[in-house]
C-alpha cells in the first residue's frame, strides 16, 4: 500500500474536497460558508477579473430533482432585482455533474454578528425595515423565503441590507413555472420529517429554522404556508434585534411556540422594547395568521409609523394617551405655540389700555 | 515511493453494488467472511498496529501478533456483531474492540495464533516500523486522533493503489504521474513543481496538465468514496464519513 506523508494527506483532503472548476471560468478561492445543501466558495471569475461568491451542492452524482432545486433557487434571485436581495450572475454544471451559480460576493456581516456591537434602536430598526421591504418585493412577485433568520440577513459595510439564501424559498407565481414551484432546498436547520426523502415538499416536511418559523410552517402544513408566515419570521428576526434573544424552538406545538416568544428580554443589560415594538412583534407572531399584518410591507409601515410617532395599528391608544404622546413628541412647536397664544391673550388684554 | 507492505487476501477488489464489511462478516459463508476479513484489514492493520505500538506502548514483536490475533478473533467471537452504526463509526468501535482485546490478550496472558475455520491473514509488517519512526513514537496526538489520521491514512493510501491500477489498465499512466507529483510528494506546497514544469516533464500543454490533475483528483476521488462505501456500516455512517473527510454529501 501507498504511504502518504502528513503533508500529502493535508493536500489530498484539501483538493479532493474543493470543488473542480476546470471547464469553467472560474478559479476558486476559498470556502466561505456551508449549508445543509450546498456550499459557497469565494471564486474570481476570470475574464472579468471579480469575485463571486460559488454555491455547489454538495452532493456527488446529484440527483436530477435536487439540480433542478438549486436552477430554481437561482431562477428565483434572478427574478428579484431589488437592491435588498443579492443578484445573481451565472448557473452552470461542473465536470462532475453537480449544478452551480454564481452571485454578487457579498462583503459584510451577517445580521446576528452585527447586531453583537451597540447599535441605536433606530438603526436596528432601520435594517428592520430595509429587510422588509426586500422580502415585501419577493412577496410582490409571488414568492415566499420561507427561513428569515439573522444569519440570513447581511449588513454591508455602508450599511447596506441583504436578504440572503433563498434556498428554500417557495414560488406562489403559478404563470410563471406553469406550477406552484418549491425550491425546497435544505437550509440549515431544515427539519425533514421524513427521512427518507428531506427534500421531499409533501405535506408534513419542516422547511425553516427553529425558533424563527410560524406554527402552520413547523407543522408542515404546506398550503397554509403564505406571506404572512414570513411576517411571523420577521416578527422574530424583530424581537432578536431588540432584546438579543433568540425565540425559543419550539417547532410544532403553537402553544409552547408563542409562549416561548412572547417579546421581552434586554439589549446590553437596558431595559427591554418600547410597549408599542412589543406589541408589533406581538402582531407579528400572532399563532392565527389571520391576526398577523397581511405583508412585509404592512409591517415596515408599521415601524415606520413607530419612527415618525404615529399611532400603531398594533398598539391602539386612548384619545388622552394619543394627545399626550402628541404634545411630547411636538413639545417645541407646542410650547411656541403656546407662548404666541398667551402672548397674543395679554397683547389683547393689556394693549387696549 | 515503493510499495512497502503486503497484505494478504482479497484486498483491491470493490464490488460495484453496495456491499459492506459488515455484512460481510456477519455472513454465514465462510469464503465471504474471510473476503470481509480481508478489505477490513486492508483499511485497518496499519491503524490497529501502531495503536498498540502507540498507545499501549507494545514491542514491535507483540504488537505484530496482537494485530494479526486481532483479526482473526474479530470473526471467530463475532466482535461485529455488537456493532450499532447508529451508535458509533466503525472506526471508533474498533478501536474500542482492540482496547478490549489487548487488554484480554494481557489478562490470559496468551495468544492463540487461530482464526477458527480462517486462514490465517498473511500481513507483510515491513514498513510499518520505518512509518512510525517518521512520526515518532511519542506522537501528541491522542489515541483517537491516532486512529482516525491513521485510518484516513490507510483508505488514501489504497484508494492511490486503485488509481494507479485504473490509469495503468486505462492507459492512462500520464494522468497518474502527474498526479502522483503534484499531489503525492511529501512536500510543502509552494516546493513542488509547477504546472508549467509538470507540462515540460511530460511533453504536455499546461491545460492537459490542468485536465489530467482534475481527471486524477475526481477518479481519486470517486474511488475513496467507493472504499469508504465499503467500510461503513450504514448509509448514515457513510453520509458522515464522507462528509467528515471529503467535506461531501454523497448521493
């Protein structure tokens, strides 16, 4: 038998995991990230002399219905040109079969990293809503990502905001693919009920992340599956970026789902969320659906509203408490307003004399 | 590098349909136990060998007979049969079975140089000792660590032996001594030879050389994969092995 040194074994194990490129025009980098379907390498395509950010699937001697899974995955993100959502440049096939594509190489953090310095709340807020308005945009086109979590979300280092890994996303645009269509990839996290077929998208199969998925979306009820589960995420991803926690995972039982997620907790020791943002993840994460906001955008006005001191539609108010809470927020033009008024009242009073 | 060790029985052959180690040892025909016996030693002596040198720290002399003993006895008292792939890697359970054994073999103070109804395995220990000595006795690793990295070893190592076999049957020798220098010297990274010399050494384009290399690597590839097949008891064992040394999901 063949010895191999140390140093051999290193290098064997090293080329024989990275993917062959050759045939292609890319030249690979490094491994940047892996998931439960695929991994992604930093590569430079060559002729353009830029780097791109290489997802291949994992598997060897990929089954046809997985290839046509990760075609999709890229079909969906080329679909959706927002600047919320990375852009795709190329899909392809390696000399072993497996199917690639290329994207936008992203350099930032991933949200759960970079909330970890202390950022305002009006910051987290505003990546808050940039997120939404991306996923409002891929719900406008009829689809779903169905696994919204921080570290799918990417902060830029100008603070820009990048929905990532729509590998699980779910296309609801039947004139489009003749067919409602599921990218049914496996994300991390994914929960295949059926072991004998993860990627199977049948009814009873858990696409999504612990803790971040809506209770009809971890009880694998597939049709139920609409926009609004992707507003429980973001009520999640919401609730994470204002007390740092985690919600709790607790995949199928809707009771136990909300009761672990009710909003509370702390940022950096502070005390926890305004009333009025806990009442919106409340909203949010609702367990019926039908008493969530209707869509991504509806949430993002409703932060926006919570930025310009408008009243809520998840935290109704008195007429005395909204006064209130007028005058605080307009307290300089009130206070002007009541010296002119006063001022005016002694003008008449005493002027006449 | 010459071939430095011999082992006896049917090593080299991979069945095409799934077939595992396991089953084979469990199987209740003698000719395919013994078939088994042999494709688990072909993987395995060297690890069990130089854990017991390493580890136990045994004599060359008994560490030999320890590991030859090791092998028969595997079969004859049905040590696998225990084995729950779910439970652990095969690999680990070995080495557990070989804990069990030197420390049986130490309590009865004997060791029968038997393998019941088997013959005994013909294993050609010159080698192994000069591998060793490369890596020093007082190796930090820890026994695990050890076994594993050896173990890893072992399947490159025969899964090189299936290449060259493959090129040479596939007239394809060129595509093997490229790889062989690039990939298989025991050199830093930046000390080896370039494409370009690889290219002016074989009389070759630097893209056949680039072909050739990738052709060598995906076929090494592939064949590590098929012996790994083999030397796992599970589809489970498999998916995690893979994964664990090829960085792969395997379908």
């Amino acid at each position: 038998m063949r010895w191999l040194s140390d140093r051999a074994l290193v290098r064997l194990r090293r080329v024989t995991e990275l993917p062959d490129l050759t045939g292609t025009k890319y030249r690979l980098v490094e491994e940047i990230g892996r998931g439960g379907m695929g991994t992604v390498y930093l590569a430079e395509d060559t002729p353009l002399a830029r780097r791109v950010a290489l997802k291949i699937l994992d598997q060897d001697h990929t089954p046809k219905e997985l290839s046509a899974r990760l075609l999709t995955e890229a079909r969906v993100l080329a679909r959706l040109e927002h600047p919320g959502i990375v852009p795709v440049h190329d899909v392809g096939e390696l000399a072993d079969g497996r199917v690639f594509y290329t994207m936008k190489y992203v350099r930032g953090r991933r949200l759960d990293q970079h909330v970890e310095e202390t950022l305002p709340l009006s910051e987290r807020l505003r990546i808050f809503v940039r997120t939404c308005e991306a996923v409002a945009f891929a719900h406008a086109h009829r689809i779903l990502h169905r696994d919204l979590k921080p570290e799918n979300i990417m902060v830029g280092p100008f603070g820009e905001v990048l929905v990532m890994d729509w590998g699980v996303a779910k296309l609801l645009d039947k004139s489009a693919t003749g067919t409602e269509t599921d990218t049914g990839g496996m994300a991390d996290g994914e929960l295949p009920a059926s072991a004998g077929s993860p990627m199977a998208t049948a009814h009873g199969v858990v696409m999504g992340t612990p803790g971040y998925m809506a209770p009809e979306q971890a009880r694998g009820e597939v049709d139920r599956v609409d926009p609004r589960s992707d507003v429980y995420s973001l009520g999640a991803v919401l609730q994470f970026l204002l007390t740092g926690q985690i919600p709790s995972e607790a995949p199928t039982a809707v009771s136990e789902t909300n009761q672990g997620n009710r909003p509370g907790g702390t940022i950096g020791g502070k005390t926890g969320p305004p009333r009025q943002l806990r009442a919106v993840i409340e909203k949010a994460m609702a367990e019926d659906p039908e008493e969530r906001y209707d869509t991504a955008a509806e949430l993002a006005d409703e932060i926006q509203r919570y930025l310009d001191g408008r009243q809520l539609l998840a935290y109704p108010e008195s007429p005395v408490v909204r006064t209130g809470r007028f005058l605080a927020r307009h307290r300089v033009a009130v206070i002007l307003l009541l010296t002119y008024v006063v001022v005016r009242a002694l003008v008449l009073l005493f002027g006449g004399r | 590098m010459e071939d430095d060790t011999r082992i006896g029985g049917p090593e080299g052959r991979f069945p095409v349909t799934r077939w595992t180690v396991i089953e084979g040892v469990q199987s209740d025909d003698p000719g395919e136990r013994e078939r088994a016996l042999g494709t688990l030693a072909a993987t395995y002596w060297k690890p069990v060998y130089k854990h017991v040198r390493v580890h136990w720290r045994r004599s060359n002399e008994d560490a030999k007979d320890i590991t030859q003993d090791f092998f028969t006895r595997l079969i004859e008292k049905r040590y696998l049969d225990s084995y729950d792939s779910s439970k652990s890697r095969l690999r680990t359970f070995l080495r557990t079975c070989v804990d069990r054994h030197v420390q049986n073999a130490d309590r009865d103070e004997r060791r029968l140089k038997r393998g019941g109804d088997l013959s005994r395995l013909d294993i050609d220990f010159v080698g192994v000792e000069e591998e060793l000595a490369r890596k020093g006795l007082g190796a930090e690793a820890s026994p695990e660590e050890l076994f594993e990295q050896e173990t890893i070893r072992s399947l490159f190592g025969l899964a090189v032996d299936d290449l060259k076999k493959e090129c040479e049957a596939r007239g394809k020798t060129v595509h093997f001594q490229v790889f062989e220098a690039y990939d298989l010297a025991d050199r830093e990274d930046d000390r080896g030879p370039t494409y370009g010399d690889l290219a002016a050494d074989h009389a070759l384009a630097v893209t056949d050389v680039t072909n050739y290399l990738a052709w060598a690597r995906r076929e090494f590839r592939r064949l590590v994969i098929e012996r790994l097949r083999e030397m796992t008891g599970s589809d489970d064992e498999f998916r995690r092995e893979a994964r664990s040394i090829l960085g792969v999901e395997t379908g």
